[in-house]
C-alpha cells in the first residue's frame, strides 16, 4: 500500500524573512531610552573632567564644552598624593586578586573532585556565606586585624578579603563540567593535585578563572570602606579614598578637579574590563552547565 504524502509534509518549511524578524519600533525605543539613562550621566561625568570653570559653572549647562583643558588632572593631582594612593591601589588590587583566585582553585577543585567527610554540608556552609552582607563581618575583620597588630598596613588591607564564596561557587560550577576523562587520564598517568591543576584544570577553565579574577580585581579596586577604617595615614590610603581629598570642607566643590580625580579611579578598571569582558561571557555560561 502506497502512503501519499500530506501537504504538511510536502510543503516546505518556511523561514521567516529578515524584515518579519526585526525589533519592533517600541522595542528599539525601549532600547535607546535604556542606553540614553546610563550613557548620559557617564558622558557627564567624562567632559565635566575636561571642562573649564566657565563652562562647569554656566546655566543652562553646556554638554558640549566650548573649550577642552587638562588644568583640572594637574589640580587633582596637586590637591591629593594620587601618585602614592595609586601605588597602594595597584599593590593590594594585584595581591588581593592573585590571592582570591589561587584560593577560589583550589577550593573548588576540592569540592568538584575531592571526597571528604561533611563536603556536602561545608558546600552549603560555603553557599550561606552569600547570603551574608560583607559589612557584617566588618567590626569582627577590624578587632582581629587590630589584635594581630596590622592597622595601616598592606597585610591588614588584602588578608580580610582574600576568601571568597563566589568565586568557589563560580569555579566549582565550571570545574563540574570539564570532562571527566581528562582527570582520570591524568591521574593513570600519576599527575599529583598540584599538577592536575597546573596542566589541566587551569588550562581548561581559563575562562572562569579570568571571570573570577577579573570581578575579584573590580572589588578591590573599588574598595572603599574597608581601606577607610583600618587605615589612619595618607601614605596607605587608596584612591576611592584618595577622592575624599578633593572635597572642600566649605561645601564649594571643585566639581573639574573631582571629576578628574574620579577618572583616574575609573579608568584603570575599565580598560582592564574591556580587555577581558571577552571571557566574562564564557566563562559565565560554562558556569552554568553541569556534568
């Protein structure tokens, strides 16, 4: 008996044209409304560094300049030991950064690959320490960096945030999809933890590894209350702090130079987040699976 095709089955799929597909005209209004809130401030905040005091103080305000100037960094600079403030912001933004990767690793390779008494309950031990704001343990940080005698010191600035459960969490995530073949392949060929780890989880995970690095360098980068309380002299405060210096206490603001001192805060991170923005989506998605 012959089977005749139905037309359902006959007819070809069709695909819908590149014009049925477009963003309707609401959504890309949507869009631009969105864009326009977060790039209007920032484009604000960018030309008002470059502004002079005419052009700053003028009503109805300016947002095109009619002349550019470089007198408000040289002002910041003056006003404030930004160089020093710089220097302290590299030291424990770099440190602090290695120190929460290397930890994240090797925390989270225990966790995917290790079997331990209580892993399980350590695991949702390590979870609830999300749930807990970072100013509530900032009281405990300070006592215990006190009573180990590391007030204005690089130590008592890097050593309190070096864990951090979100980076175990994020790693772990990732490690549990890498394949599991690997591992075993290198464990028949006798590779120890340390070079598993080297050789072939790092390699592997670069992407997590940079994603977890790069939000642990924003974090310490922009640290601001911690540096403000464990620290009482100019030569070991870090450059949000460093901003607190631009501030008259009259209430009459140098808004060019502020402005330009905040540049010189921001713009470090961002070229580092533009750099490696990249991997952050890799990184994040490989996250998400499981094996």
């Amino acid at each position: 008996m012959t089977v005749m095709p139905t037309a359902a089955a006959t007819e070809p799929t069709r695909h819908k044209s590149p014009a049925s597909r477009r963003t309707p005209w609401w959504g890309v209004l949507g869009l631009v409304a969105t864009a326009l809130i977060f790039l209007v401030p920032i484009y604000l905040f960018v030309t008002t560094a470059f502004k002079t005091n005419e052009d700053i103080n003028s009503w109805p305000m300016r947002l095109i300049p009619q002349s550019l100037t470089l007198e408000n960094f040289v002002t910041a600079w003056e006003l404030a030991p930004f160089g020093q403030f710089l220097v302290n912001s590299v030291v424990v933004a770099a440190v602090g950064t290695v120190l929460k990767v290397v930890l994240a690793v090797f925390t989270a390779y225990a966790f995917a690959f290790l079997p331990f008494p209580g892993k399980r309950w350590l695991f949702v031990f390590m979870l609830g320490a999300l749930m807990v704001p970072g100013h509530v343990t900032l009281l405990v940080n300070y006592i215990t960096v006190g009573q180990l005698n590391l007030l204005n010191t690089y130590a008592g600035l890097i050593l309190p945030g070096v864990a951090s459960a979100f980076g175990t969490f994020l790693l772990h995530q990732f490690f549990r999809s890498l394949p599991y073949e690997v591992l075993e392949a290198a464990q028949i060929d006798g590779s120890g933890h340390l070079r598993t780890i080297w050789s072939f989880i790092v390699p592997m995970s670069r992407p997590a590894i940079i994603t977890v690095g790069l939000i642990a360098l924003i974090d310490e980068w922009n640290n601001f209350v911690w540096p403000l309380i464990v620290t009482n002299s100019v030569n070991m405060r870090t450059l949000p702090i460093g901003l607190l210096y631009l501030k008259e206490n009259d209430g009459i603001n140098d808004w060019g130079a502020l402005m330009a001192g905040t540049l010189f805060v921001v713009l470090p991170v961002t070229i580092v987040f533009l750099l490696a923005q990249r991997y952050i989506v890799a990184g994040l998605a490989g996250s998400a699976l499981r094996r």
